[in-house]
C-alpha cells in the first residue's frame, strides 16, 4: 500500500531541505535563508513584510533572518524608492552567487533523482506539482485575507 500523501510530501520536504554545514548544496545556508534570498530580485526589491509573508513567519521572525542574510553579507537593506517608510530587502552580488549555487545544485539533485522518469512522466510530475503548489499559495492567501 503507498504511504499517504501527507508522508510523501514530509519525505520531499525532509530530502529537499538544507542539511545544516555538510549540505552539498546550501553550504551554510538555511531553508529560511534560501527562501528569503529567492523572494528578492535585482529588479524588484521586497519589504521585510513581503519575506515574511514567503516564509509564513512574523515580521520579527522574518527581520531575523534578513539579520543572519545582512551580517554575512547575502543581503542589504534600503529605503524603498517609492515609500521611503518601507525598509526594502536587496539581494548582494554575494548573496546571488550563494542562491544561484543552491539552486543549480537543487536543480542537479532533482535531475538525478528525477532521471529514471519518463519525459512524459516528468511531466506529469511537474503539472502536478504546479497545481499544488498554486492551491497551497491560493490557501496561504484566503487565510490571510479578512
């Protein structure tokens, strides 16, 4: 009998996520880390409070992390250009290098774990993902709202 749903997506989640130092991918990075760097964008630059709301967390929680990010110099923070109120989140060079490793990493793992599929398989796997990964953001978003 397959385990349940809610197993597999511990399994994934346990086997995706960043294993502390020995990580092969992250290296000292953390989940939180990789998330909030993958929320910011050169072209766009998101408030502490769009960080986290990706990583579900408060604004305290969320300062904490852009602290650790600050203090090793992944990230910055700025005025907003358009409301000089907001405290805005910029990703450094550094912390691009840093994200851009973890994710080519990621991406590599995936592809050997992934490599026995199918092409069709994979992606029937990636249409699924997506719409639950959709359904999830949709969920998130109806709870926060009033």
């Amino acid at each position: 009998m397959p385990a349940p749903l809610h197993r597999n997506l511990q399994d994934i989640a346990w086997f995706l996520r960043p294993h502390g130092q020995d990580d092969p991918c992250c290296g000292e990075l953390t989940a939180a880390e990789v998330r909030a760097l993958s929320t910011t964008h050169p072209d766009q630059c998101p408030t502490v409070q769009d960080i986290a709301r990706s990583l579900g967390v408060t604004r305290s929680g969320a300062t904490r992390v852009v602290d650790r990010l600050e203090g090793r110099g992944l990230a910055h923070r700025c005025c907003s250009s358009v409301d000089r109120r907001c405290t805005c989140v910029e990703i450094t060079p550094t912390g691009q290098a840093a994200l851009s490793d973890a994710v080519a990493c990621f991406e590599g793992l995936l592809g050997e774990v992934l490599a026995p599929l199918s092409p069709k398989q994979r992606a029937d796997l990636e249409k699924s993902l997506a719409s639950l990964a959709e359904l999830i953001r949709d969920y998130q978003e109806e709870k926060r709202t009033p």
